[in-house]
C-alpha cells in the first residue's frame, strides 16, 4: 500500500512539474464564461479563449473545447462556433437543439463562412498564435446559447471536465466563479458588465504531449570544422521504416504532401528522425562583439509551420545588438534576468516555414555585443542552454560533444616535442 501510495504522488509529482515551463511560467489557456441574458430556460454566453502562452501558440487542425454538463443542460444554438455531435434530440418537438449530448465538443468555424454565423475574434479555423507574437491574433470567441439550465446566478451550474486541443498535451483545471467582466459602450462613456463570470484554466506539457521531441539543434563554429550534429533519433526512430529519402520518386506522387486530419508526418529520412532542426554556427568572433547564424530546416513533407516561433536561452542574449531577418523579442520572465529571446518570421517574408525541400528553411543572423567579464568561446559557452520551437523543447547534444577551442598552448607543446624528437633522432644517425 506504501509503494502504490508512493508512486501516485510521484505521478502526480512529475505531471505537475512537467506542466510548468520555467521559460513562460505565466503561460496557459484561459477560457473565459461571461452570461449576457438570462432565457426562459436558461441563459446566453460569450466564451472567449485567451492564449497567454508567449510562444506557443495553437496550431492547425485548431482548437477544439469539451466538457461535462452538470445537469440535463443543451446547447440551443451557436455563433461562431459548432458542436461536432448533434446527439440525440428525439425527445424534443418543433425546435430542435443544436447539441444534446451530455459531454459536447466544441471546434471553431472556418474561414468565409456566412456573416450570420460569425462572432466577433471567430472562424480562423481554431488557429491561436501566441500572446507574444500578435495579442490580436491570440484570441478566439463564441456565443452559446444554453437551455435546462439555471436563470439565476444560484441555480446556474458550472461545467465541469474541461479538456482543451489538440492533442494531448493541455490539462484544465476545474472552473471558478469569478468576478464579473466589464465592457466598455461603444463611445466609451459607460460600462456594463456580464451577469455572471467563470473562468477556466488549461496549461500545457510536452511530456503529456507527446512521447519523443519534435525538433533537435545541431552546432557549429568558425574555429573548429567539426559540425555536431543532432543526437541519433532524437526524435524517436520507430518511423523510420516509413520515411522517405530526399531524392525518393515517391515525392512526385500527386497527393503524397496532402496533410492527414491527425496531422500524422510523413519524414525525410535522416539519422534524428525530427520534423524540425535548428542549426546554431558561431560565425564570426569580433573584437567587441560576435555574430551567430540560426538555420531552421523543416523535415515534413506535409507540414508548413505559419506564425512559427524559436525561444533560445543563453547568457548573451541580454545584449543583442542586430537581428538581420527575424523579428525578435525579449522573454523577461523573472524581472531582472533577461537570457532568453523569441525569433520568428517577418509578416509577409518568412513567417512561413514551408514544407520539406528546397525551400523548407528559415535563416538569420545575430550580432551580440560581448561583455568582457563572462564572454568566452571555451567550453561551450557559445551555444545555446535551451532551445524550443513552436513551444516544444529540442533535444540538444551531450555537451561534451559540442565544438571545441583548439588549445594553442597545447599546439605549441606538441610541436616542440616532434622537434626535439626529430633532432635526437638526426644526431644518433650521425
């Protein structure tokens, strides 16, 4: 009984742990419920999605909302929105509800659909970028309509079970009354305020998510040929039978880069099996500054990444002087501490990161100003602590395989020892 009681706090443990990303510790989904009326039956709301992750952001197929009635509640109609099960409404005569099923799953609509069908922040086809690359764009908004239920802020009970998509990857908690959200009248001189307000929060873990990583960093440098490349299927290697070499006839096969509905990939075949590789080279070493190149290749044929986003930790980035074609933004989690940045493309440049092939890579440069008291190209300073594309961490090389500073000194002594060698073995032929 001590050992079962042991490990259901170890898994409860390591799931808290792997929820909390020390990189954005304020980063989750918050689903907002605000009732606007009251109806015979029930009520009408407004549920607004808010991504306060700073660089994740909610990728295609899009989002996709579910949770449990607590009573015999219905979904009378939507805006903005749709169930994807009706459910069974037999026993309803004339009007008939939108959804009667007791655990309703929610997706957003698509783009161009009816003016009479839309709300206000809806129908990107659930896509949510991330708070820190376009706040605008980070939001997605519904209205439902709810009958069998409460007309009153007492006899109103909340839904419970909320799970939050795609994937596997976000857990909600459970919701909480909060209190009401104000609005401001279009001339801004009055406010009001919903009638009732109950939030919901969901955070994210990679673990939970999936079971390898997405993406590994390769490194390289001006001083040392060795290119360190990806750890040996970084990304997991029980595809490999099914990946394709870049030269394959199959990629002319009309049809082979259509995107599966579960987003399954369809790999180049390489020794790290990743969708994705970041390559960091240390490219030029200035007298007061030093100057990186970052390369994002795509390895899926059927994937194109939009509003994309790369987080790097390192010690310099506190001082970065020029970024040439990314844009770039400070990560400043803990106050004082300013180590990690996020790059991601240029609107209407590079934003894209198309799809495996010739054109299935991103690049820029950074000029880093160097402070004296810690700079240093020994020991692997140069290369990045953490590296997260698209909100996933990547798998880094083992630091002892990281290109290293050759040792003049220890040059030196070599070649004074074959000197000497050379010598003795010269006057003993004499």
């Amino acid at each position: 009984m001590r050992l079962i009681l042991q490990a259901a706090y170890l898994l409860l443990f390591f799931s808290c742990v792997a929820a909390y990303d020390p990189l954005d510790p304020n980063g989750n989904i918050t689903i907002k419920w605000d009732i606007m009326s009251w109806t015979p039956d029930g009520y009408v709301a407004v549920v607004t999605m808010s991504n306060f992750q700073m660089y994740r952001h909610v990728m295609t197929p899009g989002w996709n909302l579910g949770w449990v009635w607590a009573k015999k509640e219905v979904i009378w109609t939507m805006v903005g929105a749709q169930a994807t099960e009706q459910g069974d409404c037999s026993k309803f005569k004339g009007n008939i509800p939108h959804c009667c099923k007791r655990s309703p799953t929610i997706v957003d609509l698509l783009p161009g659909v009816p003016y009479n069908q839309q709300f206000s922040n809806c129908c990107k086809g659930g896509v949510l970028a991330s708070w820190g690359q376009d706040p605008s764009a980070a939001v997605s908004q519904f209205q439902i309509s709810v009958g069998q239920a409460g007309t009153t802020n007492k006899t109103v009970k909340l839904p419970k079970n909320f799970t939050f998509g795609p994937g596997f990857g976000y857990t909600c908690g459970p919701a909480k009354i909060v209190p009401s959200t104000m609005f401001l009248t279009p001339d801004r001189r009055r406010k009001t305020q919903a009638l009732m307000t109950w939030n919901v929060t969901c955070t994210y873990s990679q673990f939970l998510a999936q079971r390898h990583p997405t993406c590994c960093v390769s490194m390289s440098s001006f001083y040392n040929e060795t290119i360190t490349p990806c750890p040996s299927c970084s990304c997991g290697c029980e595809n490999r039978d099914k990946c394709i070499k870049s030269d394959s006839k199959l990629l002319s096969v009309v049809g082979i880069n259509t995107p599966r509905k579960d987003n399954t990939p369809l790999l180049q075949c390489t020794h790290h099996m990743c969708p994705v590789r970041v390559h960091w080279h240390v490219k030029i070493n200035y007298k007061d500054y030093w100057r990186v190149k970052i390369a994002v290749t795509n390895f899926n044929y059927r994937m194109n990444y939009t509003q994309w986003t790369l987080v790097v930790q390192h010690p310099n980035l506190n001082n970065v002087t020029q970024v040439f074609s990314f844009d770039y933004k400070p990560l400043v989690a803990y106050g004082s501490i300013n180590d990690t940045a996020m790059f991601y493309g240029m609107k209407f440049y590079n934003d894209l990161l198309m799809e495996a092939g010739p054109f299935g890579n991103v690049q820029s440069e950074l000029l880093l100003q160097k402070d004296t008291n810690t700079f240093t190209l020994t020991q692997g300073w140069a290369f990045p602590r953490k590296v997260y594309f698209n909100g996933d961490e990547c798998m880094l090389p083992p630091p002892d395989s990281y290109p290293f500073l050759p040792n003049s000194a220890y040059k030196r002594r070599v070649f004074v020892s074959l000197m000497i060698s050379s010598m003795l073995i010269i006057i003993s032929v004499l």
